[in-house]
C-alpha cells in the first residue's frame, strides 16, 4: 500500500519570506529627488558593433573617484541605474535578478552559514539578500571605493535595503585581495564576488583626464 511520506523542512525553511515586504521598509530610506532636471539618452557601448541605451533619462549625480567614475542616473524604463566608468553596475529594476543568484544557491547550499564576506557589493545588495538567512551572523563587506558606498545609499535605497544599517553587517574600505590576504583562515562560510569585470580599471588607481560635467 503506498503511503504519504513525511515532508520535511528543506534548506529553503532557513530563508526570510520573499523580500516584497522590505518594499514598504524601503520607504524609510526614500532617495532624494533628482536636482538635474535635463533629459538625454543613456548609452552603453558592451562591443565596437553594439550600443543600447535608455532615452530621456537623467543623470542625478557624478562623481571622479581615486579609482573610477561613479554616475547616477533616473531612467524610464529600470528606475535609478547606477554605472562605473561607463558600465552599467546595478539598478533598482533589475539588481535581483543577480544579487539573488549571487547569494542564495551557496547559502542554501550550506547546511547552517553563520559568516558571509562579501567582495566588492559597495551597493549593498548582497548583503540584503545574505539577511535574508535567519541563521547569519556576521557578514563583511570588503569594498573598495568608499564614494561607491556612499552613493548608493543615498540614491539607491531600494538596493540596499538599509543593510548597512545593521549591527551584523561590517564595511571595510580597500583592497577585497589585502582583505583576503590578512584575514584568518576558516573566517567565512560563504563567499560571494560582487566586483567589477577584471577589465575595469577599478582595481588600479588610474584617474582620466577628464571630469564630471
């Protein structure tokens, strides 16, 4: 005779609900109106034959780093997108289709993950998603551009969530690689790479010539 077996709580149990509630929490971190109000395309040039863009949207903020250039832009069709030297980095329409790949597999995965380090995630959305895990305690966030940091949070709180608001999130400002070096062994359960494409010049401190108009 076949019987009904037992369910039992698998991995997914350990996960937060579904972040749609933090929709109505991000409404404690709302993002500043835009203060330019001058309308452009956005473009992107991923290959010599291939450019995409986004028309009439405007860019609220720029800013020349020691290490690249950070701009904010208001665009129609993802919200409020987020570049660095002319790449698009995140945005609050489209961020989980990534921050959650990123994140929840490992997690999952890990039978009880306790500590996290996060490389790069300056926008905070790694780190939202690894909060999610009931059982985390600890999550370190190793970026190295503080400008990264503090512009996002100011523009996109829908990304970040206010994670770096809470006391089990820790931000350290430099090299994720010196961060690794110096770091104790078995520190971390979990790893994830939020950083930019090793092409980018982020990782050396090479300034152009040029400025944010």
């Amino acid at each position: 005779m076949w019987g009904r077996a037992r369910s039992s709580p698998g991995p997914v149990s350990r996960l937060r609900p579904a972040m749609r509630p933090l929709q109505s929490d991000n409404r404690l971190h709302r993002a500043p109106k835009a203060a330019i109000s001058v309308s452009e395309t956005l473009l992107f040039h991923p290959a010599p034959d291939f450019v995409y863009g986004f028309p009439q949207s405007t860019r609220l903020a720029c800013v020349d780093s020691p290490y690249q250039r950070i701009e904010v832009w208001e665009t129609r069709q993802l919200g409020r997108l987020f570049a660095l030297d002319g790449r698009p980095m995140t945005s609050v329409g489209d961020e989980f289709i990534y921050h959650e790949c990123m994140v929840h597999p490992a997690a999952l995965a890990h039978p009880s993950p306790k500590a996290a380090l996060v490389l790069g995630g300056g926008d905070g959305g790694a780190a939202r998603q690894l909060l999610r895990h009931v059982g985390i305690e600890r999550i370190v966030v190793a970026e190295l551009d503080a400008d990264v940091v503090r512009l996002t949070r100011e523009y996109l709180p829908e990304v970040h969530g206010g994670a770096f608001d809470d006391p089990r999130v820790e931000l350290v400002i430099g090299d994720a690689a010196h961060y690794v070096a110096s770091a104790a062994a078995a520190s971390f359960d979990l790893v994830a790479f939020d950083l930019t494409p090793p092409d980018s010049p982020a990782p050396g401190s090479t300034r152009r010539t040029s400025t944010c108009n």
